[in-house]
C-alpha cells in the first residue's frame, strides 16, 4: 500500500516529479533559496507543460463535483488559461494592482481556485474566509484587512452590503451569480464565454517574500488574528521538503473536506497537491453528509483524505462494512486532537490508518505522521521537515523527553520558510510568540525519546485541579470510548473546596437519549476512571444537544469555560 514504508525513505515517487526535481541543489544545500518565486509561473505552468509533452499520467488538475450531476474537470493547461482570464479581470475590469489586497469568501466552488491562482498571477493578496461569516464577521475582516476588493456569493452580498458604509477602504465588489446585483460586478459573466479566449497575461515577478496571503486565525481564543503568509512560505516550502506529510504523486488525488476559509484548505487542496502534480478533488458538501462522504468515497479513485476530527468522529458513527471505498489508501485528520477510539474504530472497520497532523495558521504543519511512519496512537508525530520542534519551558529551555512543556518552532538565527511573516498591525502579538530563539505555539505536550509528539492541550484549557494539572484531552478521549459519547469537551469549573473540576460536556448517541441521566453519568464516571487515572475523572458531567465550534469545526472550550465561570 502507498502508506508503507516501502518508498518511504527513498521516495523515488517525489522525485520523480519534475517540478520537484529542479530543486534538488537547493535542497541539498548546493544553491540558495530563489529570489524570485511565483507559485503560478514557476509551478503551476510547469507542470501544464510538462502535460503538453504527455510526460504526466491522464490526470485531472482538478477535478469538482456537486452531488446534483454536474462536474467540472481541469487539466494544468485549462486551470492556465482560465486563470489568466480571471486575472485580466482582476486588473483590468477591477483594476487591482500588485500588493492590493483581496477577501475571497466562497463555498467550494471552482471560482474559488481560479481567484486564487489568478491572485498569485497579479500579485494581489488574498484573504481567504469561510461562507459562514455573519455580517459583522465581514465587517471584521473587512475593517482589519482595509482590502479593496470583496468576491463572495448572492448569498453573501447583503450581508457585505448591510456593513459597507462602514468599510471606507473597499471599491470592488464582485459576485459569483447567475444574477446581478446594485453596485456588485458579475464575475461569471466577465469571466465567461463572452471573454477573450485565449486571453493574455503574464505572471507578474514576485519575490519570495513578498505578501501572497494573509488569514485570519481560527479564533478559538480571542478575535481572529490576521496571519500574513510570502510566496515561499506555502508555495516553495513543500518543494524543499524530502519526507512529505502526503507522498503524493502525479497520478494521485486528494479530497480533503475542510472549509475553503481555513488555512488547511490552502495546504491540502492548493499548494500542497500541485506542487507534486496530483489531482486536487472536490466535491462541494453543501452540508456535512457522511453518507454522502462515503458514498463519493466508493465511486472516485481519491486516494487521499484529509479533514477535521469531526469528519472522522462523523463517519464512524455509521457501518462503514456497507462502503467498498474505490482507491482510498491514506487518511489525515488535522486542526484539532483525534481521540485514539476513533482512529481505532476507523481501522478496524476500513483498515485504514488515520494520520494526524498538527499545526497552526501561522507556520502551517509542525509535526505529522507522515506516510510509511510507525503509528503511536495518541501522538500527532514527529516535527515537519524542515522545522525544529522543541518542547520548551517559560524560560527557553528545551526540555528533555517526557516533561511537559510548550510546543515551540526554532525561528532564530534564521526564520524558517513556511513561517508566517507576522500578525498584521498587532506588533504586541508578534512579539509575545517569540521567546529566545523560538516562535511559541501556546499547546502544551510532551515529546518522547523517539521524537513523537503528545498533545495535551492549549495553554489555557489546561485544568488544575487540587493540584493536579490536567489536560481536556485525554479525559475527552476517555469518555469517547463509552458508547453514549458521541462527541465531548472537558473544562474546568469553580467547585467550593477545589479551586476547579473537571466538569464534562457531553453529545449523547441517540440511543442513549432515553437512559436514566444519573445512573448514565455516574457510568460515564467510572468509566473515566478506569481508563485514565481517576483524579481526571469528571466530577461534574452535563448533557447538551452539541458542542459550541468555531467556523472551522473545532470545538470552543474557552466559550463552555467562561459560561461555567459567569464571565460571558
Ligand atoms: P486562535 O489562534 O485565533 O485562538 P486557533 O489557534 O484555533 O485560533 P488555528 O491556527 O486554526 O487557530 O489552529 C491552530 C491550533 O489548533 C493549534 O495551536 C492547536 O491548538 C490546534 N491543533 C491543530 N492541529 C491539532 C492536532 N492535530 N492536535 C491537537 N491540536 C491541534
Ligand atoms: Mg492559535
């Protein structure tokens, strides 16, 4: 199978792509980093010559579909010309120019990839966000990015237009719609059948550091913070990566099903996929149907899958003997812990593993369990190429294996490409995640003698109980076990004589709606208790219908905290 070790360690697979090969001097060190470097011209148009000369296997770029019929299927050269068109819409019709900066709020919908390849032609910046953004979340964003140009849905444009006396900055909006709007250009017609057809433009010079994209945290701690990513940061830093987190070829096709606002998106369904000329595939999940997952999984060869713990919480809830998925060979959670009971109910049921991955919207991927990687259930493996990954304490130090600490990313003398420029007009921010010669995550873990990193929790979901520390996490993963779970999150609550407990959150399985409440926490208690060391046990345990989640999926256990501590 493509996820053992097999090609692991030489990966004749990577090197045989010809985009990646060309770097193979500066990977080795032989030649320094380019100065110039356009993710559109020096990647994406390669590999659509490299097509012409039928040096690639009979595989779609992209490749979309709807679940009502209809598919959309782009080789590199069609994905050129298109997005040449959407440029000369962008700097012509909409008069944007290198530097001007972009919100791209769109379900996914193939627009989506042609902005942003068209972007990255003109140099403008893009900022991504989710079509669950209320009004005020654009006005937000709208506000903090001063970006003059907004492209979003029919959908969305009222809610742009009920805030856009307040947004002084923004001059273009345009509309991806059948219909027309007051005040907002079309973009399916400009960039139609009516346009030029062959039109022409050429990719503008970037350098490597210049802006390409800026996005906005997740905001599971505060107000979104505006994170600004180099053209090199995402788009050249795979290219120099020998041991990848996905060993994607040519012939390979990857779905993954997080939401086009969030920076995994970028990674897996952009930057990612085409460096190594694979098949990015779409299928655009109006809503988050497993059968519907599943289903897609039986009848297109996706090969990789890659989304949110929640998918994979989700998808295990069903019986997956009833599924012969066609191709799928490797499956990457991500964006939040995955509770080990998932990822064994997954593989006894599918056979498959499930890998994690672990990182942030400012320095992308920090440790994965890349393919053909002993899999230790419960760590989010080892650091990504390229990054030095230490466990470290308040002072700097790095600690030795087993002591629990702050995940940190060296970032001096040198700061590592794929790192995040900085928090955009927040220099207080900036400045507060270095400490010494590191950039701090603010996660706590552990990391053991082989390297492998265990998540215990964010900084501040931490819970300290009668002395003890305890992380959300592990307690979660307990509870998931029980067959009732469904879904959980643990936070701490102010209790007399403790300080805090731990108290539960708990998504029952609809056959357990009707249990006796009482009997079934005390279960759930004792439960705990036997699986992990009883002090983490859940004092208190409270029933909800579901989980308050940021936009991206994840779970708010600040937002469950302060309700339990009357700060809301
Ligand atoms: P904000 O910084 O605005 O509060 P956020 O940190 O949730 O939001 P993201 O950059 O989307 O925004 O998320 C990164 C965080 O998600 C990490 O710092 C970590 O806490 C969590 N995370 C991501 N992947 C994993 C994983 N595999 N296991 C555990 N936690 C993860
Ligand atoms: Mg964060």
């Amino acid at each position: 199978s493509r996820c053992s070790s097999e090609t692991f360690h030489g990966h004749p697979r990577l090197l045989s792509s010809d985009v990646y090969s060309q770097y193979e001097s500066i990977r080795q060190g032989k030649q320094e980093i380019p100065k110039y470097f356009n993710f559109a011209s020096d990647v994406l148009d390669k590999w659509s010559e490299i097509e012409k000369a039928g040096k690639r296997p009979s595989n779609p770029a992209f490749w979309w579909i709807n679940g009502k019929g209809e598919e959309v299927k782009w080789s590199f050269e069609e994905l050129g010309f298109l997005s040449r068109k959407v440029a000369n819409v962008l700097t012509k019709e909409c008069g944007l120019k290198k530097g001007d900066r972009l919100i791209l709020i769109l379900p996914r919908i193939p627009e989506w990839w042609l902005v942003k390849v068209a972007c990255m032609r003109a140099g403008i910046v893009i900022i991504p966000g989710t079509s669950q953004l209320s009004a005020k979340d654009i006005l937000y964003r709208l506000q903090a990015s001063k970006a003059t140009c907004i492209i979003t849905t029919d959908k969305l444009a009222p809610a742009v237009d009920s805030v856009v006396s307040q947004c002084q900055f923004l001059k273009t909006k345009l509309m991806v719609s059948k219909g027309s709007r007051e005040g907002w250009l079309n973009f399916t017609e400009l960039h139609g059948d009516k346009a030029d057809l062959f039109p022409d433009h050429s990719c503008i010079k970037t350098r490597i550091q210049d802006p390409m994209i800026i996005f906005f945290t997740s905001g599971t701690t505060g107000s979104p913070k505006m994170t600004q990513h180099s053209q090199g940061s995402l788009g050249f830093r795979p290219l120099l990566s020998e041991r990848y987190w996905l060993d994607l070829t040519p012939s390979g096709m990857i779905w993954n099903t997080a939401d086009t606002g969030w920076i995994l998106t970028s990674i897996a369904s952009f930057f990612d996929p085409w460096v190594f000329g694979s098949c990015i595939f779409i299928h655009n999940l109006p809503q988050t149907d497993s059968a519907v997952i599943l289903n897609t999984l039986c009848r297109f060869p996706v090969d990789a899958l890659v989304g949110a713990p929640t998918l994979f919480r989700m998808l295990v809830q069903n019986d997956l003997s009833k599924y012969k998925f066609m191709n799928l060979k490797c499956c990457m959670s991500g964006g939040e812990p995955l509770n080990p009971e998932v990822m064994e109910k997954w593989k006894s049921q599918t056979g498959l593993d499930i890998h994690e991955v672990y990182g942030q919207t400012e320095v992308g991927i920090i440790c994965s369990v890349f393919k053909g990687m002993k899999i230790k259930p419960g760590s989010m493996g080892k650091a990504a190429p390229l990054y030095d990954v230490q466990i470290i304490d308040k002072n700097a130090n790095i600690l030795p294996p087993g002591q629990q600490g702050e995940i940190a990313v060296r970032s001096k003398p040198i700061r590592p490409l794929g790192f995040f420029s900085e928090y955009l007009d927040n220099p207080k921010k900036t400045a507060e995640s270095e400490r010494g010669d590191f950039y701090v995550t603010g996660d706590k873990a552990t990391m053991d003698e082989e390297g492998y990193f265990q998540f215990i929790g964010r900084d501040d979901d931490i819970i300290i109980s009668s002395g003890y520390r305890i992380g959300p996490f592990e307690v979660e993963s307990a509870l998931i076990e029980h067959p009732a779970v469904v879904e959980t999150a643990v936070v701490s609550s102010p209790d007399p004589l403790r300080g805090e407990v731990v108290k539960a959150f708990v998504v029952l399985s609809p056959t357990f709606l009707s249990t006796d409440p009482t009997s079934l926490i005390r279960d759930l208690q004792d439960h705990v208790k036997k699986t992990t060391a009883p002090y983490k046990y859940p004092r208190k345990v409270e029933f909800v219908k579901e989980l308050p989640k940021t936009v991206t999926g994840k779970i708010k256990r600040n937002e469950l905290r302060d309700k339990e501590w009357g700060r809301l």
